[in-house]
C-alpha cells in the first residue's frame, strides 16, 4: 500500500493478497499444511531463512491477511489472530508473565476476563491487585516492583465506565509495565488504544468485527518486537489459533463494519434518550450522552459513543425479566455488536460467577440491564421498548 487510506477503504481492501487466480473476494485457504518444492526449502522455510507459511497453527494466507488488514485498522505493526476473544485476552495477558509477576486490573470487566486475572494467573504465581480502574491514582498506589501489566477494558463492561488510557500509560511506561486494553465496546472506528499509549489491544472479534452472530474470533495488536519476544512462541506452543475459515468471514464481516456501527451508535443513542425519560427507569448510562459521569473524558478520549446502553430497571430483577420477556424486536442474548439488538440481564449471564459484594462494587444492581443495538429501524425499537414497559409494573 503506497498511501494511507481512511478506515472506510482500510477496512474493505487492507492486507489484501490474491493468488495467480486473481479472486475478487479473498480466498479461503482451508489446509492444514504447506508442500515445499525441495528438502532443502523446508529447511530453510522452518530456519526463517525463507519467507512462507509452515503450519495453519502458526499462520495461514487467509488469517494473515485478517491480520494485516486489523492492523492498518489500528496502527499496529503485527498481530496474531485467535479462536476467540477470551483467547486473545489470556494470551496477551499470560504470554509476558511468570511466576511472582503482577497485575493490576480495572476491577470492571467481563466475567471471564475477570477470571483469568483474578483466578487462573494466581494459580501460576502471578499475584494480582483488582482496583477502581477511573481513579488514576488507584492505579499508581497499586503499583508494586514487581508490577509487570496494567489489564484494562474501556468503555467497561457493563456500566459503561471509562479509564484514562493515556494517564495509566503514563503510570506504567514509568515502571517498564505494558498496559493491555480491550477495545471491544469502543471497536477500532471510536478509540485507538494504541496511540493513547497502550501497548497492547486485545478484541473479540466475535462482537462488532463480525457482527453478524456467525463465528468466533479474536486478535491481539502490538509493535512488532513485543509479538516476537512474547507472543509468538506461546502462540505458536499453545495453539490457540483462528480458523482460515472464521477468518474469511471476519474480513467479510470488517467490510461492513463502518456502515453498522454508525448505524447501531445512532440506534443506542436514541433508545438511550427514550429509556432516560422513562418512569420505571432509575437511570441510564450511555457514553453518547452529557449525563454519563465521565462525559469529559469520553470526549478527550473516543471519537464516537457506544453501540451498548445500560439501564437500570426500578423494580430490580422481576421488573428486568419482566422488560426482557416482554419485546419482540429486540432478542434476549448475552452477544453483543449483533447486527440485530440484542438484551441481557448481567447478574444472571455475564457476571453471575461474581459474589454479591463483588456486583454492588461494580454497580451491577439486579435492576441492571444492558442492550446493544442492532440495525433495526429505531422507531421500530423505540417502539418495542414502549410496548414492553408497558407491562412492567411501576
């Protein structure tokens, strides 16, 4: 690529390889293995004294191209896509620790990220601080000698909180720390880790990339000397590695990704302004609006809002199913980015391995709700939303 193209056209044509057949649509290379032409090349292919793929566990022509094209999306040297989102995080997060390293974590996160974090890397001897992940200086008294990654989502999931990306950049690149952020609520199009200062961008690509309810998948971005000295061999030994073929439908899925998205923000935007008049609503979070807590930083932060909404339902969880039970456009499921809206009740799905105490910390009430915007007509949703409040009791 001779010139920088805008997101729009990156996400149709980047990392783009075609064979002699000169396919429109990108290939599907569904193989297992490579031949080579000679004893000799394969030696030299596995010394990396030749350019070429080895194993569809280390590499494939169709996962690469997946991969190069998330790149120029995010201004990252390399990448290596996964299975899945959680795949991505535990690689990215376990791929530079050893026993006796730490992290700190924003205590709002996915439940399995949370997991990971808070109950499998201890089981390696890697200690971990849980924090407040908006005060930055919660982040800094967290900090000990032995402190080697800052985990972070933002917006998180699913209050909707934001974290100082820059800021906690700062705190760590002053004790030799990489901060790892999963962007999946902001998707590549509203913030750009990277050049806030993180270090690592993890995303399920299973979410907006795909969009589409079809397939899993995830990928973790960095500069080229952090995937070569960490994440490469434990990707490579581990194998946690993507399907040629989700990868193919995941680069269908990134051409429509700019047409979805704004699509889905305009979408939760409005849904958000119709729940905040409600009666039986005690409030509601959406990075899009002037209300949400951290509006200021939201703005400094993210070009856009948010496809996700969160809302608090005044009659707490009988009220919540009652809501849920009661639409029709908009489906009960724990996926998100879905090209069709999407609903659930996180106490009970998403975060329902966490202890009482830890959901209250977390603002996860059993009145919270969290919906995320399909492309639907937003009248048809807004109506939806008025006909299933209706049968809510006050």
């Amino acid at each position: 690529m001779s010139h920088k193209w805008r997101p729009a056209t990156t996400f149709v044509h980047g990392g783009t390889t075609r064979s002699h057949h000169g396919e429109t649509s990108e290939a599907i290379f569904l193989t297992q293995g490579f031949v080579y032409d000679s004893a000799e090349a394969a030696e030299a292919r596995f010394k990396g004294e030749t350019d070429g793929f080895i194993y569809a566990r280390y590499a494939s022509p169709t996962n690469d191209m997946f991969e190069k094209r998330m790149c120029a999306l995010e201004g990252a040297e390399d990448a290596r896509a996964t299975a899945s989102g959680m795949a991505a995080v535990a690689s990215a997060i376990l791929c530079q620790l050893k026993a006796g390293d730490h992290i700190v974590a924003a205590r709002a996160l996915f439940g399995s990220c949370r997991w990971v974090v808070e109950t499998l890397a201890p089981k390696y001897g890697i200690e971990c601080t849980l924090i407040d992940g908006r005060d930055l200086g919660n982040w800094e008294r967290a900090i000990r000698p032995n402190t080697k990654v800052f985990f972070l989502e933002s917006p998180t999931n699913p209050t909707l909180e934001i974290v100082d990306i820059a800021g906690v950049a700062r705190l760590a690149n002053q004790v030799g720390a990489k901060v790892v952020v999963d962007n999946v609520f902001a998707t590549p199009l509203f913030q750009k880790p990277l050049e806030l200062g993180a270090h690592v961008v993890v995303y399920s690509a299973t979410k907006h990339i795909d969009g589409q309810g079809r397939c899993l998948g995830g990928v973790v971005l960095s500069d080229k000397q952090w995937i070569d000295e960490n994440l490469h061999d434990y990707f490579r030994h581990t194998g946690p590695a993507m399907s040629p073929f989700n990868a193919w439908t995941l680069l269908k899925g990134l051409e429509t990704l700019p047409l979805r998205v704004k699509q889905q923000t305009e979408n939760a935007r409005r849904v958000a302004d119709f729940l905040a008049d409600s009666k039986k609503i005690a409030k509601v979070i959406y990075p899009g609006r002037a209300d949400h807590p951290q509006a200021d930083l939201i703005a400094k932060q993210m070009s856009g809002g948010s496809t996700l909404v969160a809302f608090e339902m005044k009659g707490g969880k009988a009220a919540a199913f009652a809501l849920q039970n009661a639409l029709e456009v908009v489906k009960i499921s724990n996926n998100l980015g879905d090209a069709k809206s999407l609903i659930t009740h996180p106490a009970t799905t998403t975060h329902k391995n966490l202890t009482d105490e830890a959901r209250a910390e977390l603002g996860i009430s059993d009145g919270t709700v969290r919906l995320s915007a399909g492309i639907e007509d937003a009248e048809d949703l807004i109506a939806d939303f008025e006909r299933a409040l209706e049968t809510v009791s006050a």
